[in-house]
C-alpha cells in the first residue's frame, strides 16, 4: 500500500483535528481551499524496508511562476538517493526540490510532478508540511496508489484501441531531428519518428546535455495537437543486460533486480501514470536483447556465455521484464511491445518455439499476464532485410535447397517480415492473445545503393544462388554492430502488412551501436570486439569479420559516417 501525506492549513488543521490522510473537501470549506496558495500530494509508491520511491505532485494557486522550489524536512534519517523531473538537494533532514531547465513554468492552477528514491533505517514517517517558494502548501485529496507489481493505475481513458500507430502521429524526438537536421541532406529524415531510449536510471530524469522521461512526454503533447499522437520508448536497464555482448551491457550488475524495480520501472511507472500524459499513446519496447539470450547462449551451445547461463540461473531477466509488463501495463494508455530478436536470431527450428515459451514465462511472472502485452518488436537496432525478393527459403538450385545455402544455413526465414508474421502465429498459440501485434524496425534494414541486387544470383550453386540475389550483403547474419554498406529501410508507417502494427524507426539512425576500440565512460558501456573491423569473429558469427565501419563513437552516441552512409544507401531511396 502506499501512504499520502497533505499539508494541511493551520485553520483547516484545528478543523479535522489531526493530519489524516488526505482532506475531504465539504461545500462550506470550498471557499477556503480555493484561497489555498498551493497544495502539495506526497506519496510512498514503495517502501521496502531500507528505501522507498515517492512521487510529489504542487499545485499553484497563486501567480503563474517561472521557476519554482519545494522544500521539507525529515523526522527521521530519510535520504535522497536519486531523482527525476526535479533537481533534489539535501542539508541534513532539510530537502529542497527544485524545477528542471524544462518544467520551471508552473501556471495559476497549474501542477507539476517530480519523483525520487530515498533511503533509510528504523521508521519512514511522512513529513509534515511543504512550502512553495516560501509560502505553506495545503492540501489536495490524494488517494495514493499501490506500489506492487501491476497495480499502478494512472490515468487514461481506460480503454486500448488495437492498433496504437493507427490514425495516430508518431512523435518526433526533437534532439535526434536536431542532429539529423544539421547533417548534409539530413533534413530530408529529420522529421521522422524515433524511439526514446531509457537506457540507464540517469535517461528518466535527463542530463544537462538530453532531455528526460517528462520533457520528451511535454514535447509530445505539444506536438499532438488535436489529433492521436504515439510516443515510442525502449526501455532497456536490465539486471546484466546483453549477456552476450559488450557494447550494449548496461549499468546493473547481474543481481541487482531490486535496483532495477524501484529505480529504473516505477519511477518511469510513477511519471507514465500521470494523468497529464493519458492522451499519449505510449508504446513501450520493453528489454531488447534479453530473454532471447536465455535459449541461444546458454548451456551446451557452442555461443553460451557465462554471463547469460548466470542470467538463467538467477532468474532476473524473466523477473525484471515481468515486473516490467506489470507496472506498465497497468497503465491504460501505455501499450507494451516485448523484444523478439529477429529471423537471423530466432528463425532455426531449436530456437523458434522455446523463445515463444520464455516470453509466455516473463509475460504470467511478477504479477503480469498476457494482458499486459500488446505485442512484440523484432529487428530492434539491428539490419536484417524486410523482404528478400529475389530468393524464398522453399527454393532449390540443382535439388539443393536454400536452406542448405551458406547464407540461410538451415534457417526457415530469409527476412524479417516473413519470420514476424510466422513468430505471431507461435506466440498466439503458446497463449498470447490473438489481437496482438507486431512491429518491425526498419531503420537501418533497407540495403539499397548501388549494391543492391537487380534480380536472382547465378544458378551455378545454391551459394552463388542466394548471395547473388540477397539484400542483405552482411558477411554474415550474426553481424549486428554499425554494419558497413547498410541503409535507411521503408519509412515508418502504419499497418503496412497483415498482422504488423507498424514499422518503425525505434533504433535512430545515426545512433552508434557501439564503439570500435575501448573508450573509457561512465555509461557502463564495454568495448566489443564485434564492433571492431579487424575482429575475426566467434561461434556466434561463423568465425567471419565483423563487418563494422572504423571510428564508431559509444553505443547510443552520434555517429556522423554512419548516418551518411545510411542515407545514400536509403531503399527506399530518398528523393
């Protein structure tokens, strides 16, 4: 249960006798509530005996502010341990909560919410009063909610639609179209959509050089208009993240579940369930490059890693993204999109069925059921090919099947929409509901330029076959960082095929995948060899080259070159 504190007015104190929970407005008080300066709501979303997660929301009732400070004090040891959509200081017992560089217009009658985690040892008591800018807050009726797994109401209409992206604009982040923009030709992309990325507890509150959680969704409404408008988020911070890579490993070691909950899922949680953000449709990719792992690089196989059989063995990838779903999708106007690798991953037969039932597993742990999945995204930041029309996976050269060739290598998909619209079926029924959707990232998946095969390879061989004609001109399809010759594929769009919800830019082009030597950071990101294109390779790429472009900044960080090549080989092309 969560616990409310509001600060009462001296008067309206005497009035009911003792700091209740919450104030219950009659007709006579009105008045005098609405002559209240300010009111403060403080909520304990989850306390676990050591820490906690608390949301404030101030409301002004005064004149429209330009910058604002809430300020209280502690009884007891509490301390501020991290923070978003405010900037928190702490003096001994004494906290101020100051706005961001983004939220600092507070108008009459107007609210702002901010959140944080705290720690502390004995009792957790609420504080007592609040002040705005000097002057004591009052009270607004806050009736709290719960701080379990799943059962984070917020606000919304209450009702999905079935497709999200349908009759909806999709928003476009204004700091990727800023960089997009000021490339040579970049601006004729720079108004396309991309996904958000919270890849570390600091994306939720921003730096002083990105945008956080709450600013992105303010952006949003502004660009909405009066028409629907669709946010796109991946959420990716997982307890020893990427078992199998380095680039993309994350802050949070391997058990450090509980971290993962209360400071990373229930403050996005916490600034999601806002009502102010309920007219956004908010599509959420939860956890890329994690459950599928769990059956590829595990055990026995030849690409197992210790770090992935520990992620088995503990459980948190299953508990986190079930957490994930959970909190999430208690939320009416989110919509949560579960991370399914993609046909050069997924597609063998000893791979295809058993990934379904992990994902069933995540999707009924920690408290979530297949509910709370809208649907799933495949080809996530990576390159394999929407449609390879010049060769099918039931195709034979000389009685050899393509199956056989060097390139499918027993594979039953040859792309990604034909293995997204198969892996539907599968996920349907290992029991998710027959409404759900799928995804394709198209972002870097297009192959065009002058490489791009006008037709069929040579029928002197199965090989000469397929590489002749395949789109895809990776050296090999376990290749996945900054990958040389790749481009922009189709534009975002809605309903483009049966079954697909959308395909989407959720990987922002231009974005690096991961440096190509070690760079030291503070983003808990590590060099891997797969991103440098001198590396030989491993079980997991046919022992082949990378394939990687030189001089790839961190994962997530602006990748000039890459962007430019992309571009050029656009399928289709840019005009």
């Amino acid at each position: 249960m969560s616990r409310t504190r509001t600060s009462l007015l001296a008067a309206l104190a005497l009035v009911a006798g003792a700091a209740g929970p919450a104030l219950a407005v009659t007709p006579s008080s009105q008045a005098a509530v609405s002559a209240i300066p300010c009111s403060v709501d403080y909520k304990i979303q989850n306390d676990w005996g050591a820490g906690f997660t608390a949301a404030v929301t101030v409301t002004n009732n005064s004149a429209a502010k330009s910058s604002w400070a809430v300020k209280w004090s502690y009884a007891g040891n509490q301390k501020v341990t991290s923070f978003w959509s405010s900037r928190i200081t702490q003096s001994g017992s004494a906290v101020t909560a100051a706005n961001e560089t983004y939220n600092g217009t507070l108008a009459t009658g107007g609210s702002v919410s901010f959140g944080f985690n705290g720690s502390y040892s004995g009792t957790n008591a609420l504080p007592a009063s609040f002040t705005l800018d000097g002057v004591t807050c009052n009270v607004d009726d806050g009736g709290g909610t719960g701080g379990g797994g799943g059962d984070n109401g917020g606000g919304g209409s209450g009702t999905r639609v079935d497709n999200p992206y349908a009759g909806a604009k999709v928003y476009v982040n204004p700091e990727w179209s800023a960089k997009a923009a000021a490339e040579t030709g970049g601006s004729r992309i720079s108004n396309q959509p991309t996904g958000v990325w919270l890849d570390r507890i600091a994306a939720i509150a921003g730096t002083g050089s990105s945008m956080g959680l709450r600013a992105h969704l303010d952006a949003a409404l502004a660009q909405k208009g009066s028409g629907e408008e669709v946010v796109q988020l991946v959420v990716y911070d997982l307890p020893g993240r990427d078992c199998s890579a380095l680039a993309s490993n994350g802050e949070l070691g391997p058990t450090d579940i509980d971290k993962y909950k209360t400071q990373f899922i229930d403050p996005i949680a916490t600034i999601l369930a806002d009502p102010k953000y309920a007219a956004l449709r908010i599509v959420t990719t939860i956890e890329i490059d994690s459950l599928p792992n769990l059956v590829t690089n595990t055990g026995s196989r030849a690409t197992a890693t210790a770090n992935c059989d520990t992620m088995l063995a503990n459980g948190n990838y299953v508990k986190g993204v079930g957490y994930a779903l959970a909190k999430l999708g208690a939320i009416p106007n989110v919509y949560n999109y579960l991370d399914a690798g993609h046909h050069g991953w997924l597609g063998w037969d000893d791979n295809f069925a058993p990934s379904a039932n992990i994902f069933k597993q995540a999707a009924t742990s920690e408290g979530a059921t297949v509910a709370d999945v809208a649907g799933f995204i495949t080809n996530t930041a990576n390159y394999s090919a929407l449609k390879e029309n010049n060769f099918t996976v039931n195709d034979t050269v000389n009685g050899t099947t393509v199956r056989q060739s060097k390139w499918v290598d027993w594979n039953r998909y040859v792309d990604e929409l034909s293995f997204a619209q198969a892996f539907r079926t599968q996920l349907v029924s290992v029991g998710f509901n027959s409404g759900i959707g799928m995804l394709i990232d198209t972002s870097r998946n297009g192959w065009g330029g002058s490489a791009r095969p006008a037709g069929p390879g040579a029928t002197t061989s199965v090989d000469t076959y397929v590489d002749g004609g395949r789109y895809d001109r990776r050296i090999h399809i376990g290749n996945w960082c900054n990958q040389s010759g790749a481009g922009l594929g189709e534009r975002p769009q809605a309903s483009p095929a049966t079954g697909i919800d959308a395909y989407v830019w959720m990987k922002p082009p231009g974005e690096s995948d991961g440096s190509s030597t070690a760079i030291a950071n503070d983003e808990g990101k590590g060099f891997d060899r797969m991103c440098d294109p001198t590396y030989t390779g491993n079980a997991r790429n046919g022992n082949s080259l990378s394939g990687a472009l030189p001089n790839a900044p961190l994962s997530g960080h602006w990748f000039s070159a890459q962007f430019q090549q992309l571009m050029a080989n656009a399928y289709p092309p840019l005009s």
